[in-house]
C-alpha cells in the first residue's frame, strides 16, 4: 500500500451541504462501473444525497485530496432510511432502530489502494456507535458472475468484508430499481445485507 495522500472529514447538516454537488458527481462517475452499472442523473442525485444532511443522525465520510473531494461513505439510522431497506428489516422481524445503515463506499481510481476503504469503514463504525447501534449494515448487488459485462481483472469485495467483521445474510434481500447505461427505463435489482455487531450483541 502506497503513503495516503489523503485525509477524512465526517459531515453532517449544514456541514454537508456544500458538498453534495461533487459528492452526486463522484456516485454517478463510480457507480456506472461494475457492479452496479448505474447510470445516474444530477438531479436524482441532489435530492437523494439530501437526505443526508436532513437526517438526523446521518454522517457522510468524506475523503480529499488537498481540498478535492475524491470519494465518500454514507451512514445513517435504518429507521430514517428509505423505504426498501427499511422495509426488508421490519418485514424480517427486525427492529430498525437497532441498526446503523451503510448505503454506499465510493472513490475514484486513482485514489485506490490507500487505505480508504478501511478508513471509510472505520468512521462510519464510529458514528454508529455514538447512535447507540448495536449492529452496522449494508447491502451490496447481486450479479450473475457469468454476466458478460463483468470485468476479467474484478475481485468482488466478499473477502474484504468478511475480514472487517462482517457476516453474508444471503436470505435478507430488498430490490431497488435504475437505469443501466444505455437503457431506456429504470429495471429492479436484488441486493443482498451484511452485519456486524458494533456494541457486542450477538447477531440477530
């Protein structure tokens, strides 16, 4: 791992505002790789972002380089989530409000390899645990390995989870639906959960 040209701020409320323009920019540019292949637009983007700096709770890990912005975590309370993800818990038996949400990592190539992501999970832990979580969550696309678009050098990020303590919860699923790049209409995707403990209660 190569020294880290970068550093971490966690926002939140007014704090974040002035920075949502470049943080859609940056969801848009990353997510329309693999695995999401999500083409997205700015004005979607600005509303859903938004909600970050509306919600109480909910923290955004931004990384720069000098005084770029140049990737992002997300997190806040599953009970102030959106609908899906909440509504996979409750329909599970799951009480939300025990639960930190992760919904989305994202950085630009360039800055791979720097140990963002460790950091990006490391603060967003935190944050869950100044709510008073007792588990963090996320929940990543499912695609068929097979799929042609799928690149030959992709390592999924299974491994790097697990090693973070995180456990697969393959039967807890929601769908979500966009736009893949070059389709004309938004088309529903499966997207499976992982937990992890964050104040020592065994997992549900």
């Amino acid at each position: 791992m190569r020294p880290s040209t970068l550093r971490f701020r966690t926002l939140h409320g007014a704090d974040l505002r002035p920075w949502l323009p470049e943080l859609g920019r940056l969801r848009i540019a990353v997510f329309r790789d693999w695995p999401y292949l999500y083409e997205g637009d700015e004005a979607h983007e600005a509303k859903y972002l938004r909600g970050y700096a509306e919600t109480p709770g909910a923290a955004v890990i931004v990384a720069f380089d000098g005084e770029q912005p140049v990737g992002a975590a997300t997190c806040e309370p599953l009970a102030g989530t959106h609908g899906p993800v909440r509504d996979t818990f409750l329909a599970a038996g799951l009480d939300p409000a025990r639960f930190c949400y992760f919904g989305e990592s994202v950085l630009l190539p360039a800055w791979r390899g720097q140990g963002a992501g460790l950091r990006f999970f490391a603060l967003r832990e935190a944050q869950a645990a100044r709510l008073g979580a007792d588990f963090a969550t996320f929940c990543a696309v499912r695609r068929d390995p097979a799929d042609p678009r799928r690149p030959a050098a992709y390592v999924p990020l299974d491994g790097f989870w697990r090693r973070r303590g995180y456990t697969p919860y393959p039967a807890l699923t929601c769908r979500m639906t966009w736009r893949e790049p070059g389709g004309a209409a938004e088309i529903p995707h499966e997207l499976s959960f992982w937990m992890k403990p964050i104040a020592g209660a065994p997992l549900p």
